[in-house]
C-alpha cells in the first residue's frame, strides 16, 4: 500500500513513521520544513518531502506525483490557547487544510484517515463512546469538529481516529510532554501545580501508532476512540511519575482549573470508552506504569 503521510515532525507522527518504515509499506512521510527527528531510517520504500500543509500548489504536486492509496492526516494545529489567540491561523490549518486534502485524496481515490480529539467533546459527561454528542468548548476544539464533518460528508472511503492527552519518549530533536516536564520539574526541585478535576484516558503514542496503522491496513471505516483504557487526572498521572522516578511527590500540589487563567477552555471529563477498537481493530493499550517503564528505560 502507498501511504502518504502528513505531520511527520510531530511526536505522533514520527512514530507512526518509524513503525511504518519497518513495513513492506510504501510511505511518503511529509512534514514543514526539513526532517527533524534524526534517528528516523528511510529506505527504498519510505522517504520524506518537506510539505506546508496550507500550501496547495505543493500538495497537489505530491499527491499527482506519489497517487497514494491512502493518506493518515496528523499534521495539526494542536496548542489550545494558541488556537484561541490565532483563530484564522487555527483555521487555516486544522479545517481549510483538511479540506483541500480531502479534495486531492478525491482525485487519486484515496482512503482518508484523520486524526481528532476528544476536544470535540463538551467533556460535561465522559468517558465517551464514538456515537455519543460531539459540543467543543474551545476552538481548537471547533476547528477540528468542522474537519471531521467534512470528511464525513465527502463520499471518501474515511476512518476519524480521535485520541486523547499524548504522552510518550522523547529526546532533544522532539518536542517535550507532561511526563518530561513533571520529570524535569521534580527533578530541579519546582513545586509544580497540577490539575486534578479534569478527567483524562492518556494515550501512550506508540500504542496510538500501532492503532492508526491496524485502522489504514484492515481499511477501517468510521470513527474509533483510541486511547489508554486507564482514567486519570493530570494530578494522578504526576504522581505516578513521581513514585516511578522516587522524586519527591510533595512538590506537587493538586490544584482545579480555575487556578489558570487561559484562553482556551479545557473541557473537565473526556476521556474514551475503546471496546470498538479493540473489538474491530485489535487494538491494546499499554499500562501507564508498563509504558513509565519504557520511557525512563
């Protein structure tokens, strides 16, 4: 299968790179600007070009030249408060570009496999299922709710892949998560404040990876929830890295939301129910402390 696909820099998609490129795959791996993640081997049947996704006239041409036979869309403007202060920027990205995507996979006859949120969600009443009444409170959480109905109304063959709060290994190329910033805080001594009234199913990438990729090759069509089958506060989570790395819990003091003041409303319980991607995808999740394992490895 040829696969095309966009966000490469990004955490997530340099896993689904890597794991991708240990495949009999042919992948087209695009991200802006020039690769950043170093230990990424590409060989005869895995390469990368460098792609703006709001660049149309580049889009095109690599869709013409490579005719994907299915397309995974992680690129994304994905920081809330950024998405609130940049609306037009915001939009650019997450909607009229996944548009224009949408419309190039057309005319090859792609599949088309978007990645999503739980942020689409109002988060008054989860854990969610895929069917249950999608009502975000902030717009990122807009931006990506408007994709999804595009794509869903495009006659594509299509799978929406929404996930939740990622976490996972990182070195110095990519960019750093909640668990490295717990990690590096405790370990210069900063009392650090920590939510716990907002309910969260983190998602361990790799794991979300492997997902993603189980959807494209059994040709999925529809919505799938995938994330940790575990529910947990950031707080929860805080602490756990805390007793994983015998660093002093004491300097993490739970805290609700309205201690921040930020733009962009986080929704206060999201959160999945997985059983359809497990039933239909055989997908499995990683254990948080299992996956506290492999990251401090």
């Amino acid at each position: 299968m040829k696969i095309l696909l966009t966000g490469a820099n990004g955490m997530l998609g340099s896993a689904i790179t890597e794991q991708l490129s240990k495949t009999n795959h042919t992948l087209l791996a695009t991200g802006k600007g020039e690769l950043r993640h170093n230990h990424l081997i590409f060989n005869e049947k895995s390469n990368y070009a460098s792609l703006d996704i709001t660049d149309q006239v580049r889009a095109k041409h690599l869709f013409d030249s490579f005719k994907p036979d299915a397309i995974i869309h992680s690129a994304a403007m994905t920081q809330v408060d950024d998405c609130e202060l940049n609306k037009d920027q915001c939009y650019s990205i997450n909607t009229a570009s996944t548009m224009s995507l949408i419309s190039l996979a057309k005319e090859v006859n792609a599949a088309f496999h978007f990645i999503s949120t739980d942020f689409v969600f109002s988060g008054d009443d989860g854990p969610y299922v895929e069917s249950d009444q999608i009502g975000p409170v902030n717009y990122y959480g807009e931006t990506k709710e408007l994709a999804e109905q595009y794509l869903i109304q495009s006659g594509l063959s299509w799978s929406i892949i929404r996930t939740v709060l990622l976490y996972g290994k990182t070195d110095q190329i990519k960019r750093s998560n909640f668990i490295y910033w717990v990690r590096d805080s405790l370990v210069e001594s900063k009392p650090i404040k920590v939510v716990n009234d907002q309910i969260r199913t983190p998602t361990y990438i790799p794991d979300l990876a492997k997902g993603i990729i189980k959807a494209v090759e059994g040709q999925a069509k529809g919505i799938y929830h995938i994330s940790g089958d575990e529910i947990m506060t950031p707080y929860q989570m805080a602490i756990e890295v805390a007793r994983f790395l015998k660093l002093d819990e004491q300097l993490i003091t739970p805290v609700d939301a309205t201690t921040f003041t930020q733009p962009g409303k986080r929704p206060q319980r999201t959160g999945f129910y997985i059983k359809k991607a497990i039933d239909e995808l055989g997908y499995a999740p990683t254990a948080f402390k299992t996956a506290l394992a492999e990251i401090f490895s």
